[in-house]
C-alpha cells in the first residue's frame, strides 16, 4: 500500500472532512475522536475502515495491551494527544460534520472509549487548582504511591518539548537525529552516511541508495523506499514499523533488533542480511529472497511468507504453517 501524508475523513452522516495529516488523524483517535471504524480515503474515491491502514493507527494501540507496560505506553500517548490537542484545537479542529459531533454531546459527539473518559477524569482531579492529596488507608498506601509515581513521570513526558512534522527541515544536511519527517527524497545518494537516531518517518524515499550507511534506531516507519539499496547498511533497533521496501536491496543489512510489523518487502533482496530478534509480524514477505539470512528469533506471527502462505502465531525464527 502506498504511503499517502494527507487523509480525509468520512464522518457516519456521509459528510468529508480534511485532508489531514497522518499524526493529527493518530491523535484524533487517541483522544477518541475518531474510531477505527470511520472511513478514510486520500483522494475521496476509495473508501476504506481507518483500521484497515497501518498508518493511521497509533503504534500503541498495536501492542499486547494487556501487558502493563504497554498500558501506560498507551496512557501516555493519549495524554500527549490530549495536549496537543488542547494546544492547537482553533488551529486544527475539523470543521463541520466532525465539529458539530463535538459541540452537541447530547447525541452527536463520537462516544468515548472507557478507558479515554477514566483518563480525562483521573487528569482533572489531579491538577485542579486548589486539589488536595487523599488520606489512603493503610493497605492502600503502596497502591497511591505508585499512582503517584505514574503521574509524575507522566507529567515529566508531558512537558517535554514535542517535536512535529512543522520542524522537520529536508534541506538539513544528513548527520545523527537528524529531522527528516515527510520528506520526498527519491533518488537521493546516501551511501556511508551517518542517520543513527535519524527521523525519516512518512518520508518518501523510493530509489534512495542508502549503502553502508547507519541507521541506528533510527524512526523509518511508514517511510517509502520501494527499490533502494540499503545493502550492508546497519539499521538495529530501528523503527521499519509499515514500511514499504517493496524490491529493495537489504544484502547483507544488519537488522538486529528492528520492528519491521506490518513492512511490506515484496520481492526485496534480504540474503545474508542479519535479522535476529527482528518483529516481522504481520510483514508481507512474499518474492522475497532469504537466502542465507539469519533469521535468529525473528517473530513472524501472521506474516506472509515468500510463497504467499501465512505463518501461524507463534513462529519464531521460521514461519510455520497447518
């Protein structure tokens, strides 16, 4: 699939809104302004569920939420969502069908998930002007400690500056961190250079030739790189969450550690590449040439392998089928 930057919205009465772009849309539905259940389109044609486009849906409502971690992963994404929104709500809000949902609680706001609403309230208590700590019994002393901890270190999170695609500059030379968030960079010759920790997210870069360079956790989800070359690059622990890699050249990549769910890497040339510990759930591998790579405690649950068969959860380090 494509990777489009800007979205519009179907509200449940028919009526479009938009285009928006993918991080707002990201955080219309952590806040539960938005469902997974609306249609979206990128040229108001072709219709289809928001669940039905990786893209579009925040990585922490992929996890395994009940893990308690990704739980208050899942917290504090939505009480970042929340912050922005309430920061830049003149200047975003959708107009229209999806406004006047939100302006008439009484039967046209999109309901909110539980757990959004427990939040807005738990959020409210704690920072009203004036809020005075609870006496807790005893036994339950431990349990408002924790709870207090989460709210600091959340408060912490809150407060640290964002970043957003606004600041991402495609003219900055290529170095370490660099912010390179949608941008169109086909072509482009990378080769050696150094992007460890590089943001690259939603960035079109079809036919770049990106040998031997470093891309260290480095951000490339959502990122287009139909036909590059990427041979002997080191990308460990980088994000390739829902990239196109669609025949690319990853020889020999070294790939340790990297979350490549739901990549797209047909017919891409992946042989003696290292791909230990690497998530490929839910990757479409088909065409794809795996000789000689090492697939050491690779996750491949539900992914297509590369003769069109679809590995059963649980595969790890080969994809196994009924």
């Amino acid at each position: 699939m494509p990777i489009h930057r800007l979205w519009y919205i179907r509200s449940e009465k028919g009526q479009v809104e938009g285009p928006f772009p993918v991080r707002l849309i990201g955080d219309f539905v952590l806040v539960g302004r938005l469902t997974q259940d609306h249609e979206v389109s990128h040229d108001r044609n072709e219709w289809k569920k928001l669940r039905d486009v990786p893209e579009l849906v925040p990585q922490e409502l992929k996890q395994d939420l009940s893990k308690t971690e990704a739980q208050q992963q899942l917290t504090l994404a939505r009480r970042r969502a929340d912050a922005r929104s309430r920061q830049d709500r003149r200047a975003t809000e959708p107009e229209g069908a999806m406004a006047e949902e939100r302006r008439d609680a009484a039967d046209r706001r999109i309901p909110e998930p539980y757990q959004t609403n427990v939040h807005r309230t738990r959020q409210r208590e704690a920072f009203a002007p004036g809020a005075r700590a609870i006496a807790l019994p005893g036994p339950k002393i431990l349990l408002g400690l924790a709870v207090l901890l989460v709210l600091v270190t959340a408060l912490f999170f809150i407060l640290q500056p964002i970043r957003s695609a606004q600041d991402s500059d495609c003219n900055a030379r290529p170095m370490p961190g660099v912010y390179w968030e949608n941008c169109k960079m086909e072509g482009r010759s990378l080769s050696g250079v150094n992007l460890s920790e590089a943001h690259l997210r939603n960035s079109y870069l079809a036919m770049v030739i990106l040998n031997d360079a470093n891309l260290e956790r480095a951000d490339l989800s959502y990122s287009n790189l139909s036909g590059a070359s990427l041979s002997n690059a080191k990308l460990y622990n980088a994000n390739l969450v829902g990239v196109t890699l669609r025949k690319a050249n990853l020889q020999g990549a070294k790939l340790k550690g990297a979350n490549m769910s739901y990549a797209i890497l047909q017919g891409a040339d992946l042989s003696n590449a290292m791909l230990w510990n690497v998530d490929l759930s839910n990757a479409d591998l088909q065409g794809a040439n795996l000789q000689a790579a090492d697939l050491y405690n690779a996750r491949l649950d539900n992914a297509i392998w590369v003769d069109g068969r679809v590995c059963q959860t649980g595969s790890v380090s080969k994809c196994l089928t009924r």
